[in-house]
C-alpha cells in the first residue's frame, strides 16, 4: 500500500515538473528549481496524506515502511522532477519558433 501511494506521488511531481518546463518556466535554472520543489511538496504531501490515513484508520500502513518511503521520496523526487523540467524546458526551447 505504501509503495503504490509513493509511486503515485512521484507520478504527480513528475507530471507536475514536466507542466513547469515546458510552459511556466523563464529559464533552465528556474525550471530546475520549480521541479525539486514540486518534487518535495509531493513527497511531503505524500508523508501527511499517509500519516493522516494511518492515524484515522490504525492498521492500514506500516510506519516503518512509510519512513523508508517518505525518505526514498524525499531525495529521489526532488531530483528526478529537476531533471525533467530541465528537459521539458530545453525540448520547449528547440521546438520554439522565432
């Protein structure tokens, strides 16, 4: 259960990074910046979302593994949403016309 919810929220930054850069972002350097942050708010979405579960509802996530988790995400989204902002604004850029 915890790993589906992790995946779902990289999915999201990633998605969320890709939008950044390809259209929100003035520069390859702002772009970057823009996809580790939504990469942490969604490993910190992710970490209150699962903690809010696990406290209504006892017995439905592991903590140990929601750490693990919460931690994976914390270092690993962050920069693989970076990375694709970085590539969805450089392909944004070779495809614009002047």
């Amino acid at each position: 259960m915890e790993s589906i919810t992790a995946f779902v929220a990289c999915g999201a930054a990633f998605a969320l990074s890709s939008y950044f850069g390809f259209g929100r972002a003035h520069s390859t350097l702002f772009a970057a910046v823009l996809g580790a942050m939504s990469g942490v708010g969604f490993a910190v979405a992710f970490f209150v979302a699962t903690l809010t579960v696990a406290i209504l509802l006892p017995g439905t996530f592991d903590g140990r593994t929601l750490g693990i988790y919460f931690v994976r995400l914390l270092v690993l989204a962050p920069l693989g949403a970076g990375a694709i902002a970085v590539l969805a604004h450089r392909y944004a850029l070779a495809r614009m016309r002047f």
